[in-house]
C-alpha cells in the first residue's frame, strides 16, 4: 500500500483529493493536514510515501513545509496550486507533479502514475540494500533531472564534473548540460567522496576524470579534465584534492 498524506487549507479542495484518492485500491491515507505547520509535525511524525500539497496556505507555505524536511525524509509530493509559477522550485523538492486547481481527474491518475513508477524505484533500490544495523552509508549514485513532465535518471558515473548555477546545480555529461534542483553544497554531502571532490564554491570533480593540475602564484590551481575542459581550484580545496588525486593512486 502506498501511504499517502493530504495537506490544504481549504477543507473542500481536501475533500476533492480525498475523493480521487479513493478510486485507487492501492493507497492509504495517512494523515490530513489544514496548515503547514500541524503538517510538518504530522510528516516528521508519521512520514508518508506520498503527499499531496497545497502550495499556498497562510503561514508556513507547502514548500516551505517540504523544504524543512530533510531529503532521508522529504516524501515524494505532488503540488496542488492554482498557479504554476512554482514549478522550479517545486522540483527541487522531491514534486512529482503540480496539479492546477480545480484538479482534473485526466491529470490526477497522470500524475499518480509518476509517483508509482518513482516509487517502484525507490522500493528496488531498497531490496537491494543490506539490513539496516549492518548496511554502509549509502551515496548518491543517480541523479532525478526533471525535463518538462519527463524525468531523467543520470547516473553519477556518467557525470564528469558539476557546477553551480545559483541555488542549483549543473550536471556536466560529456558535451550536455542538466540542472538538478539542489545546491552543489547538498550535492557535496551525498556523493561518494572517493569519487567526488569539491575544489571550488563553485564545482565538483570526478576524480578519474583530472587529467592535469596546475599550480597558480596565489596558491590557485587549474585542473584539466580529460575532454581538455578546465576547471578553477581554491586554495581552501587544494590541499584535500590532493591528498584524494594521491590517495586514488
């Protein structure tokens, strides 16, 4: 069963959902919640696999409900708004979807069958892992990059180097370009850092993928990748580059 959540201050906009929901014999409502902040208590207490969010409520906002959570807890969310102006932001949040209000039944079972489909995946991922007590820190081996209403999973070996756009981040595939909705520093604390490293606020590099270093006169460098693409290093990142570049042998 697929554990769901619905979050929105207009009680009739709740019922409406709650009435979608119970055409589909594989769900199971969890929690109702009327204001962000009695929701986020509800989700940190009792974490859904799904939540259906109402983006604007006075107060504490859908978003800022879903960003106070931490990504180990955030659940996959689809957005009910009367607006789309949100949508950017709403994907580096885990959104699946973003439904416009009043909801149609077409675009509710769409987007119900992209937080299956996520969700499958998700499962998968976890029958692969080991029991809990004796499991390793997982890293980051996918990234979701959504395009329109189609998501792309872009595998963290593929990646060459990443850089950052604002509060987002740029994935760098060979001679394409993918924004992933999260800061470069979130990005930092998920990879494996025996494959990853930071060598600027701005970047991240794999480290098979340094093909030169070279030093600068303020204790600056520059790496060459192998595809010749050069990348700025810190002086507050050299030593640690290093000390990984040695380390891989």
């Amino acid at each position: 069963m697929i554990r769901v959540c619905v979050v929105d201050d207009e009680p009739l906009a709740r019922r409406g959902v709650l009435s979608l929901l119970a055409a589909f014999d594989d769900l199971r409502v969890v929690g109702e919640y009327e204001d962000g902040t009695t929701a986020l208590a509800g989700l940190q207490a009792q974490p859904p696999d799904l939540v259906f969010m109402d983006v604007q409520m006075p107060g504490m906002t859908g978003l800022d409900v879903l960003a106070a959570l931490s990504p180990q807890q955030r659940p996959l969310a689809i957005l009910l708004t009367a607006h789309d102006s949100f949508a950017v932001r709403a994907f580096a949040l885990n959104a699946v979807d973003y439904l416009l209000k009043p909801v149609d039944d077409v675009r509710f079972a769409e987007a119900m069958t992209r937080a299956r489909q996520l969700l499958r995946l998700r499962d998968l991922d976890t029958a692969r892992t080991l029991p809990v007590a004796d499991a390793p820190m997982r890293h980051l081996e996918k990234f979701s990059v959504r395009i329109g209403h189609r998501t792309l999973f872009i595998r963290a070996d593929s990646v060459a180097w990443i850089g950052a756009d604002g509060d987002y981040a740029v994935l760098h595939v060979g001679e394409r370009t993918y924004i992933v909705r999260e800061s470069l520093h979130q990005l930092a604390a998920q990879l494996d850092q025996a494959r990853f490293v930071r060598v600027h606020r701005s970047s991240i590099v794999r480290l098979d993928q340094v093909a030169e270093l070279q030093p600068l006169t303020n204790r600056d460098a520059v790496l060459r990748l192998h595809d010749g693409t050069p990348v700025r290093v810190s002086r507050t990142y050299i030593d640690a580059l290093l000390s990984a570049l040695h380390a891989g042998g």
